[in-house]
C-alpha cells in the first residue's frame, strides 16, 4: 500500500479505492452470504462437510460472479476517462471470479487456521513482490488489478485442489435444484452483508462521484489503513466461531463468549490506543508526506475502528447463533446511517464529514447489537466481566 501510494499518486490511488469499493459490492452480490451461511452451518455441523457441498457452494458462486461481471465492466468504460482506468476495470474482474474459489468457510469449519493464514500472508507477499516488480509509475495503474487478480485466482485454485485432494474426489458439477435452495438458505444473511457493505463504503463510492481527485485519494488512503486495523478483530471472530457456533444454551454465560468478547475489545483498546497517539507517524510513514492532510480524516475514522471492534465483538454474536433476522435490523441501521449523514455531511464537510457519518453509522451498529442481545439473550455488561 506504501509503495502504491507514493508510485502512482494522491489521484489514482483514491481512483483504485473507489473501484476496489465498486467490486466489494459485485463480489457480495456473486456471494450473497453464501460465504457466512456455509461459514456458520459446517461450523455447527462438520458432518456436512463433504466435495458435493463444496463443489455446490463453488459453483454457484462461479456462474453468479460471471452474472455480475459483466455490467461491472460496462460501468467502467462509462465511468473510466482514460484506457488504463477501462483496463483497471477489466482486470479487477479477475479479482472478482477469485472469490468463487474462496473456501474460508472451510478452513474455518475444520479448524486448519495455519492454512488460512497461509493463504492470506502468501498472496499478501507474493502481490507486494509483483508490485515492486511491475509498478513503476502512474502508467501502470492497470497492472495493479492484473496482478492482485492474478496472485489471488492462484492461491485460491490451490486451496481448491488442496481441499478436493483431501476430499478423496474430483469436482462435481452442482445441479440448479442444488444451488437454488443454497441462494434460498444464504438469502437473509446476503441482505445483512449488503447492509455492512453499505454503511462501510458507502461513503467511498459516494466521494467517487463528488469527490473525486486528491480528497478521495486522501481518504481512501486513511480507510487502507483501518481496513488493516479492522481486520483483526475478524481473524478472531473466525478462530472462535466454531466454538460460538455450537453453543445451544446459555448463550451470555458461556465460558467461549465471555472469553471472545474481552479479547476483541481487549485488542482494540490496545491497537487503535497505539494507532491515535502515533498517528501522525503512521500516516507519514505509510502512504508518504504527499497524503499529510488526511491525519485528521484518519484519526476520525480509528474511531471508527474502535467501534468495529466492539461490534465485532457483540453483532457478530447474533450470525454466529443463527440471530440472522435480529443481525440483519442491527447492520440495516449502520446503513440507513450512513446513507443519510452521507448526503447531508460530505457536501458540507466533505471527507471529514464522510469520516463523521462513518462513525456515526458504527455506532448505531452498536447500539442495536447491545439493544437485541439484551432482548435475546439477557445480556449485561456486569455478566461480561464477572463471570468465572
């Protein structure tokens, strides 16, 4: 992120963050909690681990991805001005028909974290070599999407033939009676997913067509960094799930629950703490003294990050106990938040105010987890801290 920053400019780094938030939005409709659905359901029952249920998931989540490609890349030669930004578009495609092959749920469902964490550090590195190998200046914007597309589609085929070979069999063409109760079952926590899209990027898109040139470029260099910070609390909602998942009684007096909410929040505290009193620093030495304005958008939205720590720790609760009505009204929030702090902020205080109804927008999240868990599950914060 360092190295594209300071290669390709305050400009066409924010043009990247926009198209990057453009296909988060087709990869959550090609997936549309496909990806949390299975998460959740092999997690609470390993015995439906099997090559016909993967080979189902894989498969529908290749023929939806081919859907939606297709009117992504035609928005991009709309909205592209020049070649290298259609190109972009096009390549970024490749990322998208990626996800089809990403079997997160899998590696979470039978515990292999190691793999995972390969997976993830491998593409990671081998895309920062490619960068440092091909990118050599504004001209090359296209290949920025070539080769994390690239880097992505390989690890991810491999975790394929990785699974299938332990699988003892070969892919199997999933049948459309198949796929379509997969849609019907993953349909409710699709809609929580776009929710969660809407009121994490929304402003991104926003700024992309009112905004566009050095303010989106100094945003979307701010939100890179907190979508590193952000990822943490993730990676440990996954180690645990499988433990949260097969909690059947007595959800808010469990050992697993009391444990995973002190250690998410635990964690936020101590990194975002870090983060706000070094973030002059941080911005400085990540993205370069060009993106020095956006300190104060970014010590804005580490607020922001803190929040999702807490929500991490508390909404993901409700998907991980199949709450998938009551965590789809907690995200519908954030989003209905955001939308309209969106158009009444950013006109008037432009990334600033986008950062502000970001925060805001968490924070509803926030206070409906608290307002359903309670509602739910009787929850306190005295049965957090006290229990043994």
């Amino acid at each position: 992120m360092a190295y594209l920053a300071r290669t390709l400019g305050v400009e066409r780094f924010g043009f990247i963050g926009f198209v990057s938030s453009i296909s988060a939005y087709v990869i959550l409709f090609a997936n549309f909690g496909i990806e949390n659905s299975s998460t959740q359901q092999l997690s609470s029952d390993r015995g439906l681990v099997s090559r016909r249920t993967i080979g189902t998931i894989i498969g529908t989540r290749s023929l939806l991805s081919i859907i939606f490609i297709i009117p992504f890349i035609v928005f991009g030669f709309y909205y592209s001005q020049t070649m290298s930004e259609k190109l972009f578009f096009v390549f970024q495609s490749i990322v998208i028909f990626a996800y089809s092959f990403n079997l997160q749920y899998y590696f979470v469902a039978v515990r292999e974290v190691k793999t995972l964490a390969f997976i993830r550090t491998g593409s990671a590195f081998l895309i920062l070599a490619a960068t440092y190998c091909f990118i050599m200046g504004p001209s090359d914007l296209q290949y920025v999407a070539l080769v994390s597309g690239c880097v992505t589609l390989l690890f991810y085929l491999w975790s394929v033939c990785h699974v299938f070979k332990r699988l003892g069999g070969a892919f199997s063409i999933p049948t459309f009676v198949d796929m379509k109760s997969l849609v019907r079952r993953s349909f409710p926590l699709g809609i929580s997913a776009l929710m969660i899209q809407i009121y994490h990027s929304a402003d991104i898109v926003f700024l992309g067509f009112t905004n566009p040139g050095v303010q989106l470029g100094y945003y979307t260099g701010a939100y890179r960094i907190i979508n590193l910070i952000s990822a943490v609390p993730v990676l440990i909602y996954l180690t645990y799930v499988p433990d949260l998942a097969k909690i059947t009684d007595g959800h808010s007096i469990a050992k697993a629950t009391r444990e995973y909410i002190l250690v998410v929040i635990g964690s936020g505290l101590a990194i975002v703490g870090i983060c706000f009193y070094f973030s002059g620093d941080i911005v400085s030495l990540i993205l370069g003294a060009q993106f020095a304005p956006s300190r104060t958008v970014f010590q804005i939205l580490l607020l922001n990050a803190f929040l999702i720590y807490i929500n991490v720790a508390i909404a993901h609760l409700l998907m991980a106990w199949g709450e998938n009505r009551s965590y789809l009204l907690v995200v519908s929030s954030g989003a209905a938040v955001n939308i309209v702090l969106n158009f009444v902020l950013i006109p008037l205080y432009g990334i600033n105010g986008a950062a502000v109804a970001t925060v805001c927008a968490e924070a509803a999240v926030c206070v409906a987890a608290w307002y359903h868990l309670r509602k739910k599950f009787h929850f306190s914060i005295a049965k957090v801290i006290h229990l043994r």
